[in-house]
C-alpha cells in the first residue's frame, strides 16, 4: 500500500478527500492527516509516506515550504498540491519543486481518482485493472488521431469506418462526425514548460469527462496544437454541442486559479458524413485555431467562417537574403533588426490570417538557420523545438518574442564556439613560440606549424592577442632576458643569444625600448 498523508487548514475538505474515492481499492492507506504545515512535516519525518496532498496555503508553514521540507526528510516523497485561490506564483514555485500534480477546488472525484491512478504506475507498482484498460484505449485514441493529423498534413482522406474500427476501436459508421480543437492559452508558457504540460493534461482530462455525457464514440489527445477531438453523433444537435464545449472551455479557465492568465479557444471542423472526410475537418480545425493568433475568440466553426487556404504570405525576396547574410555573419543586432522588420511588415498585410503567420515563421526561420549553418551545424533540435514552442504562442508578439530569442540565443552560442575554435590555434602557437623562442623564428614557420595560411594566421593572432606576430614574440624574448639577467653566471651577450638574437646591439636596443633601460643596466639594478 502506498502511504499517503493529507495536509488542509480546513477539516471538511479532510473529510471530503477521505470519502471521495475508496483509497484501499486504489492501493492507497492515509497514515496521517494535519491541519498546519507543521504538523503535516512531523508526520512526514515519523512516518515516511510516499505522498503527500497538500493545501498550497496554510498557517505554521505554506504547502510550498512544507514540500520543500519535507522532501529534504523523504527525498522520495511525491506531492500533489490542492488550491483554491488564484496564486499563480505559489503554483509555478510547486511546479518548480517538483510535485507530481494539483488539484483546484471544489475537489472533483474523477479527477483526484485519475491523478492517483497515474501515480501508482509511476510509483512503479502493479498497475490496477481500471488503469491498464484506461490506458489501453487512451493509446488507441492518441494512435488515431496522430494517424488522422498525419492524413490532414499530407491532404488525403482518412480510413473507412471499418478500418478505424478495428484498429482504434471507435465506431463512425452510420453517424455524423467532425473534429474539433481545444485550445488553450497561458501566460508565460514557455517559461513554465512543467505548468503548461499540466495544463494540457488537466484539459484533456475535462474534454473526456465532457464529451463522454455528449457520445461515447470519440477519440481524444494531446497534440502540440491543443487536445484534439474526433467525435460521432447520430444527429449533430448545434446547441447541445455548444453547450458541451462551452462548458469545457469554462473549466479550462478555472485553472487561472493556479495560471493566473488562461484563454481556451474551440475550434471546430465542419461536419462530415463519412470517417473517409475527417482529415478535412481537422485540417479546417487546425486552420482556425492558427488564426485565433489574429483574431481571439472563443467559438469557431468552420461552418460558419470556411478558412481562406487561399491567403498566404511569401517572404520578400531580398529580406530573406539579409537575413541569410545576418545569419552568416552572426550578426545578433542585424538579425534582430531584420526579424523586427519583417513582423511588422506582415503586420501590415490586409487581410491578415494566422496561417499567414505560420508561413512567416517558417520562413524566417529557414533563412536565419540556412545562414547560421555556414558557420557549423545549427543545433538539431532547434527548428523542432520551435515548432512546438510555436503552438504555444498565443499572439503574434508572443512569435516574434519566440523567434527573435531562440535565433538570437543559437547565434551567440555559434559565436562562442567560433570563438573557441579560432582561439585553439593560438593557444598552439604561443605554445611552440615559448618552446621555439630561442631559435630564428618566423611568421611562417608558427603558422605552418598549426595549419595555417601566413596571411590568415597573421590576421587571427592579431584579432586574439591585441598584438601582432612580431611584437608578441619579441615581448616573450625580452620577458625571457629579464629572468637570465638576474643571473650573475650569464652576461649580456649570453642572454641575448639565449633569447634569439645574434646582434648584441640590435638586443640591446630593443630591450631599452622595452624597460626604458638597458639590459646591463638592469642586471646591475636586479642582482
């Protein structure tokens, strides 16, 4: 049995979590219960229990010390946080020390049940029969909507009703169906990646519970683009599904409690008669929920407002060479400028869609990574991060503010490693011209010895050191002789033969116009 404690300033919600579920039957035994911080941390250390729910407010100490106390006693402790205020900060700092969920109030059953029941497989333990079967179907439905996303980006029609059902289970034969997106919007998502997952995953959770009250066929997942949705219905009832995904949108925003702003957006894909269209209505979908980056509404139907595939934007010509060159050069403040440029004017294009801002991302993107890989391999997982990042921009500023950092961050790393690169060679040069000082040495002779051109060599040494060839290897010499003057066994001459130089009086000129002495001078002043 997993040990778990309960931490609420208020004893009916105690209560209410005591009886909501059957705790035994999910493999769970509350060893403890407190109504401060303080107690809940002596239960903690006493009893060593493998979770802990806890109210994010509370006297003696909040929830967020006590986690972070009480994981310092029971490194493997995992905690659930329970909120029913809008503290979005007290939620991201949760988030930040690790709890496996929350939970807002007014506490639901369903979805307290289904938080424990993903944490019993975490907790790698036998998983119960109700979570095996759960899980089963929700791969099936995840399988089926990526297979149907995949029949929308390649514009081919999906499977037949007979295929959908044997390989995923779900019956469309004889009904309506259409998809539909559910999308919401945070805050600072990308700064909150924990958060945002969270969210996705509590959305998904309120579009099932929902939609199953509407029909039982239907299909749902988290997509990087919202939670997708394929639903059959013996006849389409406008208002009760108005009605369905209203409600879902509403609880969506309930979650401000813990994500301060959050906006859901429904977008929904006109109706269909044969499973063998819904890639075209999720494509519609997918095409409305781009544009809720331009026009932010609550509701859209594809059947009401058919998207303009037609409208899309091309990059001009000469902007996408200067931001290639920006890119090659790594130039930070030119790519920035260009980047800039370029959203302000798509900003002006009328009519603006969002799939038209989708293009200009791409595209943008493309051309500064084209230009950054003349300088080595961009890194692999850019352009794909940033698609994803992409789906989690809620406005076109939010894009340009995703574009402009991420560009910038992977020039200024190119920059770094140029830098470390360039700076290797010199390391090796200076390296032979201490072993080699003594001898004639050339310019020639140090650059061929790490693998350079003279010419190129002698223009890297400079942009390094601050100093040219000549004057570094005679600052080393004269350096050198400083030390061998301070020997009473070695006379001038001795020195400077030591240090490279043949011509006693061409050594000693150069060391007076070096110290502002000469160099029997200086062996009298330092013996």
């Amino acid at each position: 049995m997993v040990k778990v404690v309960l931490a609420d300033d208020e004893n009916k919600i105690i209560l209410l979590m005591r009886k909501l579920i059957d705790w035994d039957k999910l493999g769970y035994e509350i060893v403890g219960t407190a109504n401060d911080g303080l107690r809940a941390l002596e239960i903690v250390q006493e009893l060593q229990p493998q979770l802990l729910i806890t109210d994010i407010r509370m006297p003696g100490c909040d929830g967020i010390d006590l986690i972070r106390r009480a994981k310092q006693v029971q490194p493997r402790l995992h905690c659930i946080v329970i909120s029913g205020y809008r503290q979005f900060e007290y939620a991201q700092n949760a988030i930040k020390y690790g709890v496996e969920d929350y939970l807002l109030k007014p506490l639901k059953q369903e979805e307290l049940e289904g938080i424990l029941l993903r944490l019993k497989a975490k907790l790698g333990e036998e998983a119960a029969v109700e979570l095996e079967l759960q899980q089963s179907g929700e791969r099936r439905q995840e399988q089926m909507l990526a297979a149907l996303r995949r029949a929308a980006d390649r514009r081919q029609p999906f499977m037949d009703a007979a295929q959908a059902e044997e390989l995923f289970g779900l019956r469309l034969d004889g009904n309506q169906c259409f998809a539909a997106l559910v999308k919401p919007d945070m805050t600072d998502s990308r700064m909150y990646p924990d958060g945002y997952r969270l969210l996705m995953q509590h959305t998904l959770e309120i579009v099932r519970r929902e939609v199953q009250g509407v029909t039982g066929r239907y299909a749902a997942a988290v997509q990087r683009e919202g939670v997708a949705v394929v639903l059959s219905v013996p006849s389409y009832q406008p208002v009760e599904i108005r009605r369905c995904f209203t409600k879902i949108r509403k609880e969506i925003e309930k979650q401000r409690d813990l994500f301060r702003e959050i906006r859901s957006t429904v977008c929904l894909g006109s109706r269909r008669t044969c499973p063998e269209q819904l890639a075209d209505s999720l494509r519609e979908a997918l095409w409305l929920c781009r544009d809720r980056l331009c026009r932010p509404q609550p509701w859209r139907d594809a059947e009401s407002e058919p998207p303009a595939y037609a409208v899309r934007f091309q990059l001009d010509a000469a902007r996408k060479k200067r931001i290639q060159e920006a890119g090659e050069y790594l130039d930070r403040d030119r790519l920035q400028q260009e980047i800039e440029d370029s959203c302000h004017e798509l900003l002006q294009q009328e009519p603006l869609n969002g799939q038209m801002i989708e293009d200009w991302f791409r595209q943008v993107l493309a051309a500064a990574v084209y230009g950054m890989q003349q300088n080595g391999p961009v890194a692999e997982e850019l352009a794909g991060r940033m698609e994803e990042q992409f789906w989690r921009c809620g406005s076109p500023q939010d894009i340009l503010h995703l574009l402009r950092d991420d560009i910038l961050k992977q020039a200024g790393q190119l920059l770094e490693e140029q830098s470390r690169r360039e700076a290797r060679p010199i390391l090796e040069a200076k390296r032979y011209m201490q072993q080699h000082y003594q001898e004639a040495l050339r310019l020639e002779d140090v650059s061929s010895a790490v693998g350079f051109n003279a010419t190129y060599f002698s223009a890297l040494f400079k942009k390094e050191t601050g100093q040219n060839f000549m004057d570094y290897l005679t600052e080393l010499r004269i350096n050198k002789s400083k030390e061998l003057l301070c020997r009473d066994a070695l006379s001038v001459q001795d020195v400077a033969e030591r240090v490279g130089y043949r011509d006693l009086k061409y050594f000693s000129r150069l060391f007076k116009k070096n110290t502002g002495v000469s160099p029997s001078d200086y062996k009298k002043l330092y013996r």
